[in-house]
C-alpha cells in the first residue's frame, strides 16, 4: 500500500490549503489524509508522544504525519531512543489484533499437546515449505497446547495445495493425516469427496487480512508472521496466558 503512497520514507507534500489546520486533531488530520488520499480508508489516527507526530492506520500500515500534513512519514520505523522499543511494530500488533473467541475453531484440525492449556491458532498451506519448516522445527518442542490449523491453500503459490486439503480433511483421523503429511510427506488415500471449509477459511483469512503461510495467532489476538524460532512462539504463548 505505501508504495502507492510513496517511493520514498519521507514524503514532502505541497498541500498549502491544510496548513490552516493550526490546532489540528486526530479527526481533522484524518479528514486531511483522506483527503489527500481518496482511494484509501483511515482505520484509525492516534497523536504520538513523539515530536507532534500523528499514527495514521490506512491499509493495514501506518504512516505518520504532523498536524498541518506538511510531510509524511511512509514505510519508516518509529523507536523510542531511550528504550530502544520499537513503537511501529508494538502498535501494529495491537492495531491487527484479532477477536479470538470469534475464530470458527470447529473448521481447525485440532492438535492437543500436554495439558493443551495454551491455545495457538495457525494458518497453513500443505505446500509451504515455511509451514513444514515450522511444524517440524519449532511446533514439534511446543507442549502443553492446544493447536488449531486452519487449511489455507494459496492457490496461486501451489495450485495442487487445495486438493491435498481436501484428502487430509476428509481423512477418518484428521490429527493424524496432518501428522503424517506435514512431518512425513505422506498422504492419506481417501477421496477427499466430503464437505470440505476451505471457501469459508479463505473468506475468514481475506477478512483477517492474513496473507501468507504461516500466520500465527495467539490467544490474546496478537499474531506472528512466518517460521518464527520455538523460543519467541513460546514467549507470545506465555505473554498471552498474562493477560
């Protein structure tokens, strides 16, 4: 989205007639991007701490801008110099936080490892090479969880992804035919005739905005993007569990 905004971090703008905007605040400096901006939806803008800027949540990025929009911040990294914290990435965490009790858990492959205390949800595609990566390297020293799988074929990616879904879902012991696919390569032989979510999965990724494989949910709503190391999937566990 922000290459559509902008080709570079800091972006001058010309806009004379938003310089009247003296004691701007977050609705005016809304109506000024989007403004500026027709074809994209302001989700949110928040006044930082920092220098005067405004957060600006438009097509699940954020930009920042001050309050005349003289300039805008695009694709830059907000951190705090005294903690080293880095504000973007804390606050796009709670900005794509998604309602966890909400999730269609009935159309997940549930895994329960240990006490399953600890709830993960995962997006994955049977052809990812990051999602076997992940489940072979981190998800195998995970315990006491209790692991829901959503299949999620990207088709464009891997165009046999959507049949293999169908064979391992329509399996007598679904726990089992994802096993022994994503650790061991092997299919199971059924039919994959029976009636399989994946149209309502992928609606449920469009309206999440997940688009890629592995995408991870914890149960605080906050999620994680790739084959991340074991130790980090279990720091976001045990974080989520705190709140």
């Amino acid at each position: 989205m922000l290459k559509k905004i902008a080709g570079f971090t800091l972006l001058s703008l010309a806009l004379g007639s938003m310089a009247t905007l003296a004691q701007a605040d977050e609705a005016s400096v809304k109506k000024a991007v989007e403004a500026a901006y027709p074809k994209f939806k302001v989700d949110k803008v928040t006044k930082t701490p920092y220098a005067g800027l405004y957060e600006v949540f438009m097509g699940g990025q954020i930009i920042y801008t001050d309050e005349k929009m003289s300039y805008i911040i695009a694709e830059g990294v907000l951190v705090d110099a005294k903690t080293k914290k880095n504000i973007t990435e804390e606050r796009m965490s709670e900005l794509t936080k998604i309602d966890f009790a909400s999730l269609p858990l009935d159309q997940a492959i549930k895994v329960v490892k240990g006490d399953g205390s600890r709830k993960l949800v995962v997006f994955s595609d049977v052809d990812c090479p990051f999602c076997k990566r992940l489940e072979r390297n981190e998800l195998a020293n995970v315990t006491d969880v209790t692991i829901y799988t959503f299949l999620y074929p990207i088709e464009q990616l891997h165009p046999d992804a959507a049949n293999k879904s169908k064979l391992i879902w329509c399996a007598k012991d679904r726990v089992k035919a994802w096993d022994d696919w994503i650790m061991r390569d092997i299919l199971p032989k059924t039919a994959g005739t029976c009636d399989v979510p994946l149209e309502s999965i992928g609606a449920l990724a469009r309206k999440l905005g997940v688009t890629s494989t592995p995408t991870l949910i914890f149960s605080d709503g906050k999620r994680m993007l790739g084959a991340q190391p074991y130790t980090e999937i279990v720091r976001g566990m045990v974080a989520a569990v705190k709140k």
